[in-house]
C-alpha cells in the first residue's frame, strides 16, 4: 500500500500547529490541551537494569524521568502498558538526579552508561522536564556514567547547552518515521517535527556529540514504502548521516489497541501482522511480529535505497529475534547491531 497524506488522519482532535523553521532552531508546536505537568514522588529505585546489557559490553541500566512519556506515539510499546493510558497529567519524578549520586554513590562499580528513558522521552514538550534531563545526565557524568539518550522531542536551547559541555560522553539517538509532517502528527502528535528533527541531529554533530538517527519504527505498507524512504534518506544523507538503525514495528495488545483507538489507517498496518509469528524477545514480553519474508523484503529495500545515498543500515535484534547469525548466510541482525541505543521503544 502506498500512502498520501490525505488519508492519514489522527482520530484525535487538536494536533500540534505546522512549524516555522528559521536558521536557529524553531520552538516546537505546542498541541492544544497539552496536559498539565505535576510532580510526584518515585517508588522504588531511579536505575534500573535494562536489556541494553544484554547486547552491548559493559552494564547498561534504564532511568524514566516521568511516570509516563508526553509524547503520544500510537505505536508506542511503553504506553500500551497496564496502567499508561489512564492519565490526564504528566508526572514528573521528583529529584531524580539527588536520587541518581544516592544510588551511584553506593555501588561499588559503576555502570557503563544509564539510556534515558526506557520507557518514556527525556524531551518532552514541558520546559521543567527538561530541566530535570539535564541535571540528570550531569549528575551521571558526575560519576563517569555516559547518559545515552533517544528523544523524538526538541531539545531546547538551554538544554543543548548542557549537552554540549558534556561533549563525547553523551550519545544521542534521534529516531525518524517520516517527512510528511502530516503524518509524523498522526502517529507522533508530540514529537518535534521531521525537519526540526533533523536540523537538531546536523547541530548536535556540529556540537561534537555523537548523534545517530535511526528509522524506528518502520510500519508496513506506510513508512517502510519506497515513496517514504527516498526522500527521508536523502534528507538524512544532506544532515551528514552515514549510518542508520532501523526495525519493523513490533505487536501487543495494548498496541494493537492503541493504533487502533488512536490512529485512522491502523487496520491496514495491522492486517500485514496476521500471520507474522509471536516471538519471546528476551526479558521482555514476547509479541507478534510482520513474517519473516516481509522483513526481509522491507530490510532489502531500505539497504539498497540507503547504499544509493551512501548510508549504511543496521538492523535492530531487539525487533528481529528470529533472525539468523552470520554463519548462516542470511540477514543478521547482530552482525548489524551496533549502535545500541535503537529500536528498544
Ligand atoms: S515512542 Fe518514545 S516518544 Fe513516543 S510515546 Fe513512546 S516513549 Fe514517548
């Protein structure tokens, strides 16, 4: 299927307003009916073990800054968790970076780096979070702990600033769906926009700090089309990048429900999953995803559209667990994966 952008409409009403670039970077929209953001106390540890430490070297924990993530991403696992949908505030974990050296100060060995978040963004679109992700990542460079961060979000000026004295100790990952703007607000409504994105992404490299982008995640028959990659890869290529992650869309029921509820064109994504196998994926819950062949044919496109922009891919093993090792002759994941931050949301 291919798509235009007519006919991909939020069910929701009130989507962010079209953004105005300039040469400095723009502020982001800022959608109607933005829930109000309050404050609230965190139970139980701030770090927290992550699957990261199964497929890179060295320990790798998990830090959420907020009880749930401001962005609204339809196709968001983290929200289709018990209990994410239910919330007209967005919460704030108090003192997190108080909370951060109490917890570093006390262990003997220091994690080789904490990805922030897990579970929700570390920009959101409310200034007092990012505040708090910046006092976050400086009490782990505090310790030695490199902050590796993914935000689909703006980053806003202040807080690139503290991004930037950090230098080489920070890694950033930028994900990307789309061009069309149109479409980013049906399935991302708060995220920053695909230009702002990848404007942001050419000055954090300009910054020194180590910026990837990764395509996460592909939909089938929506983003994963030849007219959906040409020119988001030849956009990337002007930015100057060289190498991208990327992964298919995984299935649960809280996702299927929530793709569903919230955005018009779900069925023809979901219908591409019905005989797409139900996988374990380590020390997460085990969910369904696009048969193989369709993977490979979606990965297949993607390389030989990228290798034309002289963009290398890597391809996310969280998202393909049933994919072979190198001795076997066919597409690895892990002989692909090496920038660990994509694909874990
Ligand atoms: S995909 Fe990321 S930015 Fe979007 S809702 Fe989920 S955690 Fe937030």
């Amino acid at each position: 299927m291919t798509h235009t952008t007519a006919s991909h409409p939020r069910r929701r009403p009130g989507g962010p307003r079209s953004p105005r670039l300039s040469l400095k970077l723009a502020e982001p929209p800022v959608r109607q009916g933005l829930p109000p953001l309050v404050v609230t106390e965190r139970q139980g540890p701030a770090l927290r073990p992550n699957p990261l430490s199964q497929i890179v070297r060295g320990e790798v924990l998990g830090l959420n800054l907020s009880a749930h993530c401001g962005q609204e991403c339809v196709f968001c696992f983290a929200r289709a968790y018990p209990g994410q949908q239910a919330h007209d505030a967005f919460a704030l974990y108090a003192d997190t970076a108080k909370q951060i050296r109490t917890e570093l100060s006390q262990r003997r060995r220091m994690p080789r780096a904490v990805y922030l978040c897990p579970s929700t963004d570390p920009f959101p679109p409310f200034v007092a979070a990012q505040v708090e992700a910046c006092r976050a990542v400086q009490a782990l460079a505090e310790f030695g702990v490199e902050p590796w961060i993914m935000t689909r979000g703006f980053i806003r000026p202040f807080a690139l600033d503290v991004l930037e004295r950090l230098g080489d100790m920070i890694r950033v990952t930028i994900p990307m769906t789309t061009l069309d703007n149109r479409l980013r607000r049906a399935l991302e409504p708060l995220t920053a926009p695909p230009r702002l994105r990848l404007k942001q992404l050419r000055h954090l490299r300009e910054l020194g700090i180590r910026t990837e982008a990764a395509l996460e995640p592909l939909l089938p028959g929506l983003t994963d089309t030849r007219a959906n990659l040409e020119p988001l890869l030849a956009a990337l290529a002007d930015a100057g990048v060289r190498h991208v992650t990327a992964g298919y869309l995984f299935l649960r029921h809280g996702i299927r429900e929530n793709l569903l509820r919230e955005y018009a064109g779900a069925r023809g994504v979901i219908d591409a999953y019905e005989t797409g196998p139900v996988l374990p994926m380590g020390t997460l819950a085990p969910a369904q995803h696009l048969p193989q062949r369709e993977r490979q044919r979606g990965y297949g496109l993607l390389m030989t559209l990228a290798a034309s922009r002289g963009i290398r891919v890597s391809i996310s093993a969280l998202s393909n667990p049933d994919f072979s090792s190198p001795s076997t002759g066919r597409l690895s994941p892990r002989g692909y994966y090496q920038k660990e931050l994509a694909c874990l949301r």
